[in-house]
C-alpha cells in the first residue's frame, strides 16, 4: 500500500507539471518564437513539479523509517489551487484586456 501513495503523488504532480507547460506553452507561442516558449514553459513545469513534490514531503522524514510521501488534503488541494491560480493568469486575465 505504501507504493500507492507514491504512484498516487507522482500522478498528481506530474498532471500538475503537464498542465502547467500547456498553459504556458500556448501563452507565449503567441508572443515568442516556439523555441523560446518551450524554454519557458519547461522552466515553469519544472518548478510546479519540485514545488508540488514539496508539498507531499514528510516534515521529519527518515530514510527508511517514515514514508517518503504523505497524502493530505491540503497539499492536494494546494496543488489544484496552484494549478488554477496559473489557469487564471493564463487563460482569462489576458483575454480581459481585448
């Protein structure tokens, strides 16, 4: 059972990550040449992935005493609140000023 927290926090983050480099890949192709929106989009996917796997690491974590990840519902709810700040920022303000 433990694997399936890891599994289930490795789903997420990478769900996470991938939507982050949609969001911002389809943003900055517009405004940049294709190579430099993936640069970009790559940087930010990055650092939600790191950012996000933080939020899952144990606060007094052991090697080979305590889990490696630990499911709760605020880093769940933390990562879709990231996921939809970005989705805001990207897809409707932008659009606002049209």
């Amino acid at each position: 059972m433990e694997n399936m927290d890891k599994i289930i926090v490795l789903v997420i983050t990478i769900t996470a990550a991938f939507l982050t480099w949609k969001m911002v890949f389809n943003f900055y192709k517009q405004r940049f040449h294709k190579i430099f929106a993936h640069i970009i989009a790559i940087m930010t996917a990055s650092f939600m992935f790191i950012s996000s796997m933080i939020l899952f690491a144990p606060k007094n974590y052991q090697r080979g005493v305590t889990p490696e990840v630990e499911i709760s519902f605020m880093a769940v709810v933390s990562v879709i609140a990231m996921v939809g700040v970005l989705y805001a920022f990207f897809k409707y303000i932008p659009s606002m000023k049209k």
